[in-house]
C-alpha cells in the first residue's frame, strides 16, 4: 500500500520545481518594454531650460546664464547655439562656458552691453543632452540693460565700522578664532570663546560704544537696502561669474557655489558693489570672493535680508549686513566685517580682518 504523506511530499517537490523553471524561463524573456537583454531603457527625452538670468523681461543685467534640466553634450553648447542679438537684430559678440557640474551655460558679452538697449537670447535645438537629444523647440528670452547711472557712493557705515564682528543677541567662538577689529554685541551679553580666540582691538559688551554702533548699523542696513537707481537683477548662484562694480538686486536667496565670483572694479579702486539680497546668502565649503581690477573689500556691502552662512574653508570679501545671523563654518576667513542687526555671529576657528579703506 502506497504512503500517502510520501506521495504528498513528492507532489510539493514537483511543484517547487516547476515554480523554479517558470521563474527562470520568465527572466530570460525579452523585457517588452526595454532592448532585447534586458538593458536600460534608452533616453528619449529632449531637454529643457528651466532658467535664465536675466529673467524674460527684465530689466538691468551683469551675466547673461541659462539653466538645463540635465546634462548636455559640451560640445553642441557654443557661440551658434547660444546667442544674444541686439539693438534689434545686431549679433553680440561674446564668449561661451559651460559648467557641467550645474548645467549652467554663461555667455559673457566681448565688452559691456550698452545702457537702457532691449536684447534677445536664444537657445537654439541644436543644443543636445549628453544622450544626443535636442531641445524641443528654440528658448528665447527677452531683457534689457540699465539706464547709465553714476556709480554707487559708498555705504557709510559709522562707529559700526570700527567692529570686525557686531551682533544683537551672542557671539560665540570654538577654536583659534582670530579678530582684527573690535568685537561688539548688544543688547546681549553673552560672549563665548576669547579666549582661545583672540581679538587685536576692544571687545564692546553691552555699552555705550556697542549700543551706538548698532544704532549706526540699522542706518547703514537701511541705506543698503534702499538703494534704487541704476538695479541689476541676480538670482541663484553666483558661482563661476565675474561682476563690474554696481547694484546687485535679487528677490530671494544668493549663493557662491560650483565656482568663484570675481567682483573686478576694471581698474577703479574707488568702485562700490552692493548686492541687495531678500532671503539668505550662502556659500558653499572652500569657495572664494576674489577681487580683481583694483577692488577693496572695504567697498563691497552685502545686505542679506536673513541669515548668512560662509561654509568651511571659504574665503570671503565685504561687509556682511545681515538682519539675523551670520555663521562661518570651521576655517572660513573674510576680509571684511560680521555685522547682524537681531541675532547671534557664531564662529568656528575663523579669521576676520577689518578692511583698510
């Protein structure tokens, strides 16, 4: 007589075995929906330009960038591909990079755009992706530049300018900070860290020196920020551009990443760059400020309409005038001043230099 769990034993082992071949057999068929083998899918979208600096339409431009929503193929980013037209259909001569760590392409005019002039920018499809996609259709986009002004006069920045760092609520140091210029912090009174960092002028903790100098710097925020002849419109990153002295206007936040900003006075040691920012200023770890043409760091004002942060190891130029905080990462140096009207200035082994006039 046959054994019925023996039976039934044998029945499962069949059935784990068919189960098997099934499994097999189905993944050595051609995937319907890829190449045969089963290979990635090919790409086969075309790419875009998700934006522009300047916008469509505005008014006022330094550098002329446009962003892609992937990478491209280097090669088919050049002068025929990317082109800026004007007065009406005038060619512009210039220069095309390239960063492909971004996306961004920057075309750089052979020599300043003339004033209160209305151009075009176009991306042409022969622009590809690296997978050799076109653009679907020709980008273009539309602005035009400043009316002539004067340049800017400086921002007087009064007994504030005596401070490397003022704030409102603490200062906080770890490591060998090092000051040149006087430390300030009122109404607070909480200063952390000196030692072991140390400060070469007076430290100002809740008198009447500390308590005039924030006075005079809400004076010089609100001279900074209400500047409004002669605005040149900024967003995003500025990494990578190079800047004439003037008036730098952006809506949100401002950062220095995926390259340097060269700030070049063209030869002008009195030249005056404010860059007035509405939300946060940042810059990422190792990048630079670097001045060319004769430019001070004594002439470069920053007002930041929140927080500002210089990440590790980055080296900055110009009086920071931030409404709330300013934090240098561990390493950071700026040529400059910390000046925060509300918050705190928290410091990490940092170097900060008061500029010479």
């Amino acid at each position: 007589m046959k054994n019925p769990k023996g039976s039934s034993r044998m029945l499962n082992a069949l059935l784990l075995m068919a189960l098997v071949l099934v499994a097999i057999v189905g993944g050595c068929k051609k995937d319907d929906n890829g190449p045969a083998g089963g290979g990635p899918t090919p790409d086969t979208t075309p790419p875009a330009v998700s934006s522009t600096n300047p916008t469509n339409g505005a008014t006022g431009v330094a550098v002329i960038t446009a962003a892609f929503s992937e990478a491209m193929d280097a090669s088919t980013i050049n002068t025929t591909t990317f082109m800026v037209k004007g007065p009406g259909v005038t060619p512009v001569a210039g220069s095309i990079a390239y960063d492909g760590t971004s996306y961004v392409v920057t075309f750089t005019p052979s020599s300043s755009l003339p004033p209160s002039t209305a151009f075009a920018a176009t991306i042409t499809t022969g622009a590809k992706d690296a997978a050799g996609n076109a653009l679907a259709s020709n980008y273009v986009w539309n602005f035009s530049t400043a009316t002539a002004t004067a340049g800017q006069a400086s921002v007087v920045l009064g007994g504030a300018g005596n401070f490397a760092v003022l704030a409102g609520s603490t200062v906080t140091s770890t490591g060998a900070t090092s000051l040149t210029g006087d430390l300030g912090l009122s109404p607070g009174t909480a200063v952390t860290g000196f030692p072991p960092g140390t400060i070469t002028g007076s430290q100002h903790v809740s008198d009447a020196t500390a308590s005039q100098a924030k006075l005079d710097l809400t004076t010089a925020y609100n001279d900074a920020a209400g500047r409004t002849v002669g605005p040149i419109t900024i967003a995003g990153n500025l990494g990578g551009l190079t800047l004439p002295p003037g008036l730098y206007k952006s809506t949100s936040s401002v950062a220095i990443s995926s390259g340097d900003l060269t700030l070049n006075a063209q030869g002008d040691a009195n030249a005056v760059f404010i860059f007035q920012i509405a939300s946060t200023l940042t810059t990422t770890s190792g990048r630079k400020v670097i001045l060319s043409g004769g430019a001070k760091a004594a002439n470069i004002f920053w007002q930041v309409g929140s927080s500002a942060t210089l990440g590790t190891t980055s080296v900055f130029k110009g009086t920071i005038l931030a409404d709330q905080s300013i934090t240098l990462n561990t390493g950071a140096s700026l040529e400059g001043r910390a000046l925060t009207r509300i918050a705190a200035v928290t410091l990490a082994g940092n170097t900060i230099v008061k500029p010479t006039p």
